[in-house]
C-alpha cells in the first residue's frame, strides 16, 4: 500500500535533505524562511539563476496535471523524494516518499487531507536525480539542476 512508504520526518532532517542537495541553502535553517523564492535567492547569491515560468490557466488544472509541469520527466518516476508543501506546516512535517512514484504520493495527499498537494507553495526534493522542483500557489513553477553541487 501506498501509504506505508510515504512517512514523515522531522524540519531538520527535510533541512538536511535539501542542504545537501543545495548547500548554498544552508541559512534556510528554519522551516518558516523555506520558500521556493528563499531557495530561489540563496541560488542567485552565487550567481545561479533559476528561472521561474508561469503557468496559464494554472487554476484550471489539477494535482497531476500542474505536476507535468513542475515536476522534470525524469523525476516523474522517481521513487524517493522528500515533499514539503502546506500540509507540512500543520504539524506534520516533510513527507518521505521511498518506493511509489509522485503520481501515487498525490493520490494519497489527496485522500489523506482533501486538498489538492498544489494548493500553496510546494518544494520537491529528489535527491537521487539531484533536482529541486519547487511551484508557488500564483501559478509559477521552476526546477534546479543541483547536479553541479550549487
């Protein structure tokens, strides 16, 4: 089942995940100064820009629909990735995902806390394939390579 290989862990340990993916993220070390526009400035501090598109019509879609876009191809399938998103904040923390790919975890976020995973600010750690993806609630999404240690 689905749901017995999505846990959730601690803010230090999510923290960890993505400094360790992005180390020059290391002074988000509190979960209330994550965002993907804190991400975004942390990257553009050493010269790295990651550019954020829009995505029309983006009330329209749905979980799946907006994760083709802000998820790259070659994480779609992924099957370990840390999630953190609204619902994280509530108590709950990041989610670990290990074993199922994103479409399973949004099936299970969705039948778990009846909200769309998409709702609000939403970052996508997929540490094996060095990517962060990250959507912000106005309908704009961006995905860092972090393969290049930045």
């Amino acid at each position: 089942m689905a749901n017995a290989m999505i846990t959730n862990m601690t803010w230090d340990e999510g923290l960890s995940e993505l400094h360790a993916l992005m180390p020059c993220c290391s002074g988000i070390s509190d979960k209330n100064k994550l965002s993907p526009g804190a991400i975004y400035t942390c990257a553009k501090k050493i010269g790295i820009d990651i550019p954020f598109t829009k995505i029309q019509e983006y009330e329209s879609l749905d979980d799946d629909d907006l994760a083709r876009f802000v998820v790259p191809e070659k994480c779609l399938d992924a099957r370990r990735f840390v999630v953190m998103s609204d619902i994280s904040y509530c108590g709950k923390g990041p989610f670990l995902s290990t074993g199922v790919p994103l479409g399973s975890f949004i099936e299970y976020h969705s039948a778990q806390y009846h909200q769309m995973l998409f709702d609000d600010d939403v970052i996508i750690l997929f540490p094996d394939e060095k990517v962060i993806a990250m959507y912000r609630h106005e309908g704009w999404y961006a995905a860092a390579d972090c393969s290049g240690g930045v």
